[in-house]
C-alpha cells in the first residue's frame, strides 16, 4: 500500500513545529511579528512544503534536492529562533 505524503512523521512534525511558531509569532507586537516573525513562519512553513514537494518528485535527484531545501530551511528557522530569543 501507497503512503500518503501527510502520513509521513517527518512532515508531521514539521508541521506541529510550524504550528506552534504562528501560534507563538501571532502575539508578538506588531514590530516584532512584521520583521522576525514573518521570516520566522516562513522559514518554518518551508520546511514541510519541501518535504512534501519531494515526496512528489520522481526522481531520486530531484527528491534529494528538496530534501536539501528541506534542511536548509530547518537551518534558517533555527537561526530566526535565535534571534527572536
């Protein structure tokens, strides 16, 4: 049987992670959300729309590839986390 991409646990927890960001960033002050907070939910939404897009990749190259996003983005989120610190 075929795995769906939303079954995957990497992406779950992608998504919980960039869940609880919003739920956090949202009650920032305005200043605050506008400059850290919207690089911070991006950053973090773009790690599990990467791991989703290379589950639809075909080939192993392009899967890695987004895969590599994927990291990248978990790189960039870790550092709007230290700066929002």
């Amino acid at each position: 049987m075929a795995m769906k991409f939303e079954e995957l646990r990497v992406l779950q927890a992608a998504e919980a992670v960039a869940d609880g960001i919003w739920r956090e960033v949202v009650r920032w002050d305005s200043f605050a959300r506008e400059v850290v907070g919207g690089q911070l939910a991006k950053a973090a939404d773009s790690i599990g729309a990467n791991i989703a897009e290379a589950f639809g990749r075909f080939h192993y190259g392009e899967k890695l590839q987004f895969l590599y996003y994927a990291r990248g983005s978990l790189f960039e989120t870790k550092y709007w986390l230290n700066r929002a610190q």
